[in-house]
C-alpha cells in the first residue's frame, strides 16, 4: 500500500520560510515523479510542484517559481519542498503526490496522495 | 496560461445520471483526469486518461473527452457519491499541471 506521509508544516511570518518533507513507502520510490500540490481550505486544487524520478527535471507553477524548490532524495524514500519569501497566499493545505509514470513523458497525473500538511503564513 | 474551467456546482437526485464537464482549448488533445474529494479527505483519482478507471472505482464512473471539453459521468448517483470533483490536465507546452476550478456535486 502506498503512503506519502507529509510533516514540517506550521505557522510561519510573511517572508519567512519552511521546509516540508514527505516519507515515502510502499512503492517502488525512485521510479516515480512526484508532485506537490495545494488547497487552500473549502477552495480548489492548484499544482505546485513536479519532481521526475531520478530528480533530473523538476517543474513549478507560476505563483511560485522562484521561491519554492522541490527535491528528493532517493536513498531516503523522501520528498522536500524548501519555501522561502513567503506571502499569505501561500497559506494553505500542501499535499504530497506520487505520480504514476517517473517523468512528463507519461503525461502527469497523480494516483495516490499524502493527507496533507497545513502551512500558515502570517504576522 | 493554460486554464480548465468548470460549472461550479452540480445536483442531481439519488439514481439520476451526473454529468461533469471541463472546458480547454484542444483539451481533446491532451489526456484529462479526474480527482473527487470528499470533505475533510485528499483527493482520489476516478478516472484517468480520459477514460480509464481505476481498478477500486465503480464501473457507474465513465469519462470521454474530446473537442474542447472532457466530460466525467455517474449513473445511479448515490448519496456517497456527494464530493468535489476536479478535472486536471498536462499542458506540454507550458509544462504544467492545470487543474480546474472544481465542481461541487449534491446529491438531493
């Protein structure tokens, strides 16, 4: 059974910043992307962050390229996301996601998510 | 950017047919997915490929795609089945994950 368990969320001032890491088990771990997505709470999905499996490409949406970073260590079946410059609207609920081809060429979907783990940012 | 859009919400009585769709250019062009999320839960992939269901989803899920619209459909809507729904796409040209803005389904 697949598990993404995330942890490193809390609660962090506007400009500050944070490492959320995410443990891995159950598969197969350095033959998969890996992805990190976001919810703001009762509001809808926006993508984050893609990792391919060998951790050679790594893609970012717009809203935070240039302050996030994904990366993964394979040796240790873990996922990380460094945030830093944080704004408010960063503030929100980041799931860790496996994918279910190691790279873009399968056309990225995910088919098994972490429970998530709640960032805040504020003053 | 590339954006998928969404009704934002959706009823229908316990039996009938729910149809969801997602809007994008060419999206009949990519492969669309999709995710329902209940409250208070992550995400699950109900389809996948535009038509492909997972082993553990029932086979009342379908989904088509083609044009510019992918489009989920449940028949037999049971109360259970009251989640949101997203829709999700790879754009190659921007290399990005879109996803849409979500369909709320009530289930009366």
């Amino acid at each position: 059974e697949v598990q993404l368990v995330e942890s490193g969320g809390g609660v962090v001032r506007p400009g500050g910043s944070l490492r959320l890491s995410c443990a891995a088990s159950g598969f197969t771990f350095e033959k998969y992307g890996l992805h990190w997505v976001r919810q703001v709470p009762g509001k809808g999905l926006e993508w984050v962050s893609f990792v391919s499996g060998d951790g050679s490409e790594t893609f970012y949406g717009d809203a935070v390229k240039g302050r996030f970073t994904i990366s993964r260590d394979n040796a240790k079946n873990s996922l990380y996301l460094q945030m830093i410059s944080l704004r408010s609207e960063d503030t929100a609920f980041y799931f860790c996601a496996k994918d279910h081809y190691l790279d873009t060429s399968g056309y990225p979907y995910v088919d098994s998510w972490g429970q998530g783990a709640l960032v805040t940012v504020s003053s | 950017s590339y954006d998928l859009r969404q009704p934002p919400s959706l009823s229908v009585s316990p039996g009938q047919t729910a149809t969801f769709t997602c809007s994008g250019d060419k999206l009949g062009q990519k492969f669309a997915c999709w995710y329902q999320q209940k409250p208070g839960q992550s995400p699950v992939l109900v389809m996948y490929q535009d038509s492909k269901r997972p082993s553990e989803i029932p086979e009342r899920f379908s989904g088509s795609n083609s044009g510019n619209t992918a489009t989920l459909t449940i028949s037999g809507t049971q109360p259970a089945d009251e989640a949101d729904y997203f829709c999700q796409a790879w754009d190659s040209t921007t290399a990005k994950v879109v996803f849409g803005g979500g369909t709320k389904l009530t289930v009366l």
